[in-house]
C-alpha cells in the first residue's frame, strides 16, 4: 500500500509542476483531501 500511495502523490505533484494552471491546482486539492491523513504519514 505504502509505495502504491507513494506514487500517486509524486505523479500528482509532477502533473502541478508540468501544467500549473487553476484546473490542476483545484484536480490536486480535490485529490489531496481524498487522500486519508493516516495515508499522508506514511510518505
């Protein structure tokens, strides 16, 4: 689960680096509050 998770969270971040504008921004913070924060901790 760790590395799955691990992932995500890098190709999402690497998605706002190669395309920043506000449809993006607003995809990873839907995304990011999906995400447990038991989740976030493991990373």
């Amino acid at each position: 689960m760790r590395p799955v998770v691990f992932d995500f969270l890098t190709n999402s971040c690497n998605i706002i680096k190669k395309n920043s504008n506000n449809n993006n921004t607003i995809f990873y913070n839907f995304i990011g509050n999906i995400i447990p924060p038991e989740w976030r901790k493991l990373t």
